[in-house]
C-alpha cells in the first residue's frame, strides 16, 4: 500500500507494485473554544480533512481571521502530508499549530487520535516517516488556531515585504504568497 498526497514531489518511473491510496476526503471544521486567553480572545481549533489542499485551509482561516497557518500559505501538498512532513516556511512549522493527528492504525485496525507533541516532530521530519513509516493512514489534523494577533514576520523578508500594512492572518497570507511567487516560476 502506497499512501499519496497530491503528488506534487511524486515521480512514478514505472508500474506500482500495489495499491495507491489517495486521501481524498475534503471538509475543514471550526471546533469549540479551546481556552480563552486573558485578553479575551480565544484559541480555537479546526479539523481539516487529510485530503483538502493544505493552501485552501490555509486561504480558510485567513478569510476566517484566524492565526496559526498564514506564514505556511501557498506550500503545495494536502493536509494528511503536512502532518508526515512538518512543512514550514518562513519561521513557522506544521507543529507549532498541529493539535491532533487523526489515523487509522494498520497494526491495530482501529482508529486513533495522537496528540501532536507525540509526534516526534523535528526538521522535516515525524515519526511518521521514521519509527512508524507505514503504520498509519492519516484521516484528518486538528490545528490550533487564535483570535489573538501572533504574527510572524522575522523571517525571510517578512516584514520588510509587509511595509506600513496592518498584519492580520489576510495581508500576512496575500504577503507571503507575493514573496513566494517572486521566487517561483
């Protein structure tokens, strides 16, 4: 069995021995209130399909206001992916906002729910890829988002890219993607 994202850094040089499975599952839900910070604003979470692209969650919650993926806006893939891989860009990683990772366990031929932290999330890299490379289909992430202002902008160009514009999840999103289109064909 090979689980594949969206392919984008994916090249089949002749026929797959097995069966290719793609995440195709769409849909992104706003959870609860997770804790209410001492300004009054709250820290929120969201359940994101494995299979919605990873840059249309991304478009989501900057449309929605909230912190959390915006500085990840425009890197290619799905959902389920960024959970393997820890992508990240300009100062912020997957596991700075990943909550819960959803999956179905192969061994156990059950469904579970991993917290984050026992991921062992580093550099590119999970346990996913390493101790448990194979084991588990991932379904779904759940990431932890804000209200509250958290912008990053000390990295690669940011700030100087963002100028006298207010920061909020859209014009750091809007800020990012100009960057990375003046870098990418």
């Amino acid at each position: 069995l090979f689980v594949m994202g969206g392919g984008s850094n994916l090249l089949f040089t002749g026929d797959f021995p097995g069966t290719v499975l793609h995440m195709a599952n769409q849909g992104i839900t706003l959870n609860p209130v997770i804790s209410t910070e001492a300004e009054g604003r709250a820290e929120k979470s969201a359940t994101v399909a494995a299979g919605v692209v990873f840059d249309d969650f991304c478009a989501w919650a900057a449309a929605e206001g909230l912190w959390g993926p915006e500085n990840l806006s425009l890197i290619p893939g799905e959902v389920g992916a960024s959970a393997v891989q820890n992508i990240g860009a300009y100062g912020v990683e997957a596991k700075d906002i990943i909550d819960t990772v959803h999956a179905f366990d192969r061994t156990t031929r059950s469904f579970v729910d991993m917290p984050g932290a026992d991921c062992g999330y580093g550099y590119r890299t999970s346990r996913f890829k390493t101790d448990w490379k194979g084991r588990y289909i991932i379904t779904a992430v759940t990431f932890r988002l804000s209200t509250a202002p958290r912008p990053k902008l000390d990295y690669g160009g940011v700030r100087k890219a963002l100028g006298d514009r207010e920061p909020s999840p859209q014009v750091i999103r809007d800020t990012i993607i100009g960057i990375r289109e003046q870098k990418l064909p």
